[in-house]
C-alpha cells in the first residue's frame, strides 16, 4: 500500500511495458495514464497521461544492473492528491496506471492498481 498526504506529491512508480525488448525505447505509439478511483470505480482523479519518460537502471535478483531502460515515471502531483478525501469512510483509493499500444499485434492494454491510504497534513504541539 502507498501512503501520500494530501497536497503532496505521491511515491514515482516507473513503468514499462512488459512487451519491449530490452534496449527498445518507449516511442510515440506507447501512452501511458494514471488516475485515481474508488472501490466503487468512482474516478477521484481524472487520468491523465504521462508524459515524462526517464531512464533508469533496471536490476537482476541479486541487485547487479542489467541494463538501462526508458520507463513512464508515474505520479500523483499535489494538486491531484488535494482531491482525495481521509475520511475514515473514504480512505479506499485505488491509484490507476494504465499503458496501450494499438499499433503491436496483440494491441498492448494493461492496467496496474494498488492501494492508496490518504494521510490529512497535521502540526503536532508538544
């Protein structure tokens, strides 16, 4: 589960597509979207594309660096994570990443979901 606070910038999820070889790079036929819902599929946080493409290093079981491979660098802005209640009642998001590619045979439609708790800002007085 990640955890963000409200008007903060979420944790950077890197994402490629299962479907490039290693080495191939993430050329304009490849989009990729993230967005928010609830556990009733009620989108919190339009989707939006991702536009910024990184390259990063990319690790075996051991650690050792295998390569180097262009990823969506996905994230919720803090604008974005401002729309998120915490209600105790409503602290059930489900960040949405999703990547297509229309043009490959198969067409390439995957989505990534996990679980995100959404933290109020506070001051502690002491």
């Amino acid at each position: 589960m990640n955890e963000v606070f409200r008007g903060d910038t979420s944790s950077i999820l890197y994402v490629r597509p299962g479907a490039l070889e290693v080495g191939e790079v993430i050329d304009s036929n490849w989009t990729c979207y993230v967005g928010v819902v609830n556990y009733l599929n009620t989108v919190e946080v339009a989707h939006r594309e991702v536009t910024e493409i990184v390259t990063v290093p990319v690790r075996d079981c051991d650690t050792n660096i295998i390569s180097d491979e262009q990823c969506f660098m996905c994230y919720l802005t803090p604008t974005e994570t401002l729309l998120l209640t915490t209600d105790v009642t409503s602290t059930n998001h489900i960040s949405v990443v999703e990547v297509i590619n229309s043009t490959v045979t198969p067409p390439f439609n995957k989505e990534y979901h996990t679980d995100l708790f959404v933290k109020e800002q506070a001051l502690i007085i002491i």
